[in-house]
C-alpha cells in the first residue's frame, strides 16, 4: 500500500514539473511581444532599426503651392514653430518641415554631413523643402519629369538611379515627390535652369539607392 502512495506522489510531482516548464516557455514566447507593444496598441521599433520610408508622391499636378499643401498633409508636417526660425534637423520637432538654400543641400549630400540646418522661411525662391516625419526620418522634398515618376516610386527598386531633382514646379518637372535622405547622394552642385536668375529654379543631379547608404544623425538609420 505504502509502495502504491510513493509510485503516485512520483507521478504528481512529474506532471506538476511537466506544466510548470509548459507555462515557462509559453510565457517566454509571448515576452517580445509584450516588450514591443507600446501603449495604445501601436507597435514601436527602436529607432537603430527603423528602415528608410518609401519615396512619397502626389501623382497629379497643379499649382506649386497646391502640390505642397497636399504633399505636406500626406506626410503629417506642419510648419517649423515661430520660435525657431532656424534650427538644426536633429533638434527640430517631429512632423515638421522646413527648407534648406540649394547650396547648402548639396554642400550636404557631398560631404555626407550627419546634420541640416533648416529655415522656417524659405532662404531663397528656389529652395529644397525638406520634411521631418514622425518617426524622425527626413525626406527631401522636390519636383521630377513625368518618366522619371514611376522609377523611382516602387518600394523595391532593383538597382540605383540617377535623378534629376527640381527645386519648383515645372512643365519639364511637373510632380512633387518627397525622397528619404538616407538614400541620396551627390556629387556635384545643383545647376540653374536659367543661368541669368541668381533665385530662379534649380536642378541638383544625385544617385537614389536602393538600400540606405549610411548612418547618419538626421533621425533615421
């Protein structure tokens, strides 16, 4: 009787280990998940893994001024605050814009510079708006040819691209796109489509990869 008691309490003590190490590892399975839900249900990613957005565009035309109202409202950005007439990306607001003198931009794009200093105002008629999301990630904002559209908009694009990028509206370059910073690079300085206009619109000639292609501080990996 006393053997049959022992064989049992055996037994029990077996199927507690049992559930208790079921319990263990279900928990654990479930543990990145509850580490990654912020709040209200939005997932969160730490910014070192945040991947570079999609290049973002309004595929119609119209008024300059229009594109932009429209471009600014897909993105969720509203104008840099009264307060900071100019102030360097890293530190500016999320959802915010800005714009930054063509020179400047390139001087940016050439030297791989981690940081932009952007102006509430426009510096110059043909200055780059430049747009600061959300998630910190900053697109440059700026006009393209009708054929040039559909190149750069997929999401994947299987090789890079050379772009030409206008700083206003157009007939030759009629629709706005914003482009991810950190997949730009250039070379050069931009050149004046009327070399007579010191203020007159510019295009700046630079490479759009297709994976991000640096680190960078300007808020996106």
């Amino acid at each position: 009787m006393q053997a049959i008691a022992s064989a049992v309490m055996q037994l029990w003590d077996t199927s507690k280990w049992s559930a208790l190490m079921l319990a263990g590892l279900t928990s654990f399975s479930l543990w990145p998940i509850v580490l990654d839900a912020a709040p209200g249900n939005k997932t969160e990613v730490m910014p070192i893994q945040k991947a570079a957005p999609a290049v973002v565009s309004i595929e119609q035309t119209g008024p300059e001024l229009e594109l932009r109202r429209q471009l600014r409202l897909k993105n969720g950005v509203a104008e840099l605050a009264d307060s900071a007439p100019n102030v360097r990306f890293s530190e500016a607001l999320t959802g915010r814009f800005g714009f930054i003198a063509p020179t400047s931009l390139a001087m940016a794009l050439v030297t791989q510079s981690p940081d932009l200093v952007l102006d509430r105002v426009p510096p110059a008629a043909n200055a780059y708006e430049i747009h600061k999301l959300a998630d910190g990630n900053g697109m440059l904002v700026g006009f393209v040819a009708p054929e040039l559209l559909p190149q750069i908009t997929p999401a994947e694009r299987p090789r890079n691209l050379l772009i030409s990028l206008h700083s206003n509206s157009s007939d030759k370059a009629p629709y706005i796109i914003a482009i991810p910073l950190t997949k730009l690079a250039a070379d050069r300085m931009p050149t004046r489509l009327d070399p007579k206009k010191a203020d007159g619109a510019v295009v700046l000639h630079m490479d759009l990869r297709s994976t991000v292609n640096r680190q960078s501080t300007h808020g996106m990996p």
